[in-house]
C-alpha cells in the first residue's frame, strides 16, 4: 500500500474508530486534572490554606458564626409582636394558613401570644427581649435582620441549607468554601475550627464537612478544655524527635500513594499531620487563659455556671481570630422547643447572653470588631401558634420557616438597624425578604468574595455556595 492507497481508505469515521481511544484518554485525563484528580510526578509543593487574593478589597478578615441550632424562636427574642395579644387563644382563619409548612402542629392550633417584656437599646432603639440583655447592649453594633425565609422546615435539610446551600447534606459548607477562597493567615492553627456546647446539632458533622473539597478545607473540632483535640499531644516516652521522625517516614509513603493515583485527598492528609505537628505546641498556648485578666474572664463568664462552657467557646473564639484562624463556629443546641417554650428559652438565653455581649464588647474594644464578621443565627424561626406536645407540659412553638431573624455585626456591617419586617403577628414577611442564600453572598462580599465566581467543578459542572441565587443585602454593608 502506497501513500495514495493509505490516503484513499481514510475517512473522518475510520480516524475516530482508529485514534478516537487516545482523544478519549487525553480528554479524560485533562477533566480528572481540572478536578485534582490525574497522578502526576510531584506531590503539590503549595499549601492549599496559604493566603490568597480575594476579588475584591474585604472588609473583614475573619468570621465567628454563632449557630444556634434547633432554630431560636425569633418572636420571643428578637421580633416583638404586641398584636398577638389580640389573637391568644384563637384559631387563625384558613386563608391566612393555607399555604403554611408545619412540622408537627396543625393549622388551626392556637396563637401564643409571648410572654417576653421588649426594651429599647442603644442610641439605635432596637428591640430586644428581657432574656437577652447583654446582648441588647450591644445594639448599636448589630443588623437585625427580622425577613430571614427558607424552603426547608425540618432541622438537617435546614441546617444543611443554611450551612451549604443545599437541603441535601454532602456540599461544602459556608467555612469551608471560606478557607477554599482565602486560604489561611495562621501557620500554627487550622483555618476553620468548630467549638461547640449543649446537646449537639441534628445535622451534626455535616455542618462543618468540606464535602466535595478536599478534606484540607474541612473544619477542625477543638474540645475546650484539656487538649484541643484528642491524641495531639505526644504520649509519654515518644519525643518530638521521635514524632517527627516518625512523620517524615509516613510522608514518604503518602507521597509513593500519591504519585501513583493522584489523589489530592492524600495530599490533604499530609497537610494534616504537618498541622497538627505545629499544633502540639500552639494548642495549649491557645487555652492558656492565664494572660487574661480577671476582668475578662468575669466580663464573658469563664468559671462560672451555667455560663462556662459557652463562655470559654466564646473567649477562645476571639482568641483564635488574634491568631489568624479564618472561621470559627460556635454550635450551642439545642433551641428545638416545642414544649415548656418561656423555661427552655431561658435556659438557653442563660447560657449564651452574657457570653455573647462580652465577645461583641471585647472585640470592640480591642480593634477587632472592624475585621472580624459576628453571624448569629439558627436555621429557621418558631411559629406563632402554640404547640402542646402533652397535656401535662406547658406550650412550645412549631418550626417555621416563612420568617425568622439573624442578626450580624462587624466586619463592615452596618450596626443599630434592622432590614425587612415581619407582619403583625410574625406569620409572614411584609417587608424586604431575605432568602438564605442573599445572607451567604453578603458574608462572602464582607469577606472580599464574589460569590458567583467562588466556584469548584465536581462531577462535571461548576458548584457554589449560593447555587443559583444569592444577592448581597444591599443594607447591610456599612
């Protein structure tokens, strides 16, 4: 066969049923390269939490996330709602309750006008509950937002939507999309880090995972007392001679692994051994309260009951934004009261205000406030009607997730207002809705992050934080 044979015989088909393997395997491997997933020669020699440009100038550098999990009830806190006096007892008329998501009570269950006494705060005037008084004096810091709505109305699915984006729990959640964007300022701490106090949150571990991001962006939980975290510190016998040694032979097999598959989740584990090797020394510097005056400790709590342990969460959080953590989560649960509502609310306001006032008070006294993003928020409200579980209990509120308040301070935020408004009894919002995903595009405007093109390709298609919403809250920003 000579050229002109060879030449008459091919085809545009016969080229892609000879050579189309070879485009395939080529096309394969750039797609499995955009998502870290082809081997190559070296293991990555950047570190994935190195500091990183943001788009745009931020105003804050770091964001402490209060998260009160099992959804707080906004109407006896934050969103004073006099008319319902007028409807106690009563059954609401159809028409206003037709459309109404309800886990557990019915439509026509009777209104529960609150018991709570609402005082005005600060040269702004916000309103804020007899529960939380500490945090009221902190009013002219903080933007309350009372037109917060979500779809979802059980607690995973809301704490999933509210942390990722997504009722369905597996997505990156908002600190690490955070650390995945920024990187770190702190060689010797994690970039994210999770504290938490009371029962534990319903959506547990998935409210912090990095989901389809490599583990390296994933939160770290701290415990608050003892070691940070357990089996950091060396046992006895083994010195850090030896542990280092003992680290640098593991990294040697790590990088064999990863030479041959290329995952990055072997990269990220590295990472974390490295980390957690600087840890040993950085981690009780860090719970050492023993620089703190007396003052502090008494100002937030610390030593005292039933304040301690959320007032060490709370201390320690402002302590690691000093030491250039990028996130840190506080999770107390749980405000899932659908029973004995005035008693539990108590219990739990106990606890976290004074806490709370002192962290947005010492943060603003040392210049950090300005820097520092305060988010305080549970995943959705409590109804207005009432709910008896039994007869021998006294009422509670069902979920509700048409309208509920957060609030933010800090970090650019523009303090002593409040945006959006419910209607007169807190069914509905009347005024400026604000959808979850609007509250995550601003915190990641403060953070200097356009949220529509912080973005990881997975299985093919570009994800976000914000899905396919998200507007910044045009308000917030001071």
């Amino acid at each position: 066969m000579d050229l002109k044979d060879f030449a008459r015989i091919q085809t545009r088909r016969d080229f892609f049923r000879y050579f189309g393997g070879g485009l395939e395997t080529i096309a394969l491997a750039h797609l499995m390269s955009r998502e870290g997933r082809a081997a190559t020669d070296d293991l990555p020699r950047t570190n994935p939490l190195a500091p990183k440009a943001p788009h745009f100038a931020p105003r804050a550098k770091n964001v402490i996330f209060l998260f009160m999990a099992g959804a707080p009830s906004q109407i006896d806190l934050y969103d004073p709602k006099p008319d319902l006096q007028r409807w106690h007892g009563q059954a609401l008329p159809p028409s206003m309750t037709k459309d109404l998501k309800l886990a557990f009570i019915k439509p026509n269950a009777k209104v529960m006008a609150s018991p709570r006494k609402f005082k005005k705060y600060g040269q702004s005037g916000l309103e804020f509950s007899d529960y939380i008084p500490l945090i009221g004096r902190q009013a002219d810091e903080i933007c309350m937002i009372r037109s917060m709505h979500t779809e979802a109305f059980n607690h995973h699915p809301g704490q999933s939507l509210l942390m990722t984006g997504s009722p369905i729990p597996g997505r990156p959640t908002l600190g690490s999309w955070l650390t995945y964007g920024l990187g770190s300022e702190s060689d010797e701490l994690p970039a994210f880090v999770v504290l938490s106090s009371g029962r534990g949150a319903s959506g547990g571990s998935s409210n912090w995972s990095s989901g389809f991001l490599p583990s390296t962006y994933g939160g770290v939980v701290f415990r608050s007392s003892g070691e940070p975290i357990l089996y950091l510190t060396n046992p006895p016998g083994v010195t850090n001679d030896t542990q280092r040694a003992r680290l640098d032979a593991i990294r040697k097999l790590n990088e064999q692994r990863y030479r041959e598959t290329g995952d990055l989740e072997i990269a990220s584990r590295i990472q974390s051994y490295e980390l957690a090797f600087r840890m040993q020394t950085s981690g009780p510097e860090l719970l050492d309260f023993g620089q703190e005056s007396p003052k502090t400790l008494s100002m937030y709590g610390v030593g005292k009951e039933p304040t301690d342990p959320y007032a060490t969460n709370c201390l320690l959080a402002r302590r690691m934004v000093e030491r250039g953590v990028r996130y840190v989560m506080l999770v107390h649960a749980s405000w899932d009261d659908h029973n004995d509502i005035d008693e539990r609310l108590k219990k739990n306001t106990d606890i976290t205000d004074r806490p709370i006032g002192a962290l947005l008070k010492d943060l603003s006294e040392r210049g950090l406030l300005d820097e520092t993003l305060v988010v305080w928020a549970g995943e959705f409200g409590r109804t207005p009607m009432g709910e008896l579980e039994r007869a021998d209990e006294a009422f509670g509120r069902d979920h509700h997730p048409n309208c509920f308040t957060i609030w933010m301070a800090g970090g650019g935020i523009k303090g002593g207002q409040v945006i959006g408004k419910t209607d007169e009894i807190g069914l509905n919002v009347a005024e400026e809705p604000i959808h979850i995903h609007d509250l995550q595009a601003t915190i990641l405007n403060r953070m200097g992050l356009e949220h529509t093109k912080l973005t990881y390709r997975h299985l093919g298609r570009d994800f976000r934080l914000t899905d396919v919403g998200g507007d910044v809250i045009e308000k917030a920003p001071a």
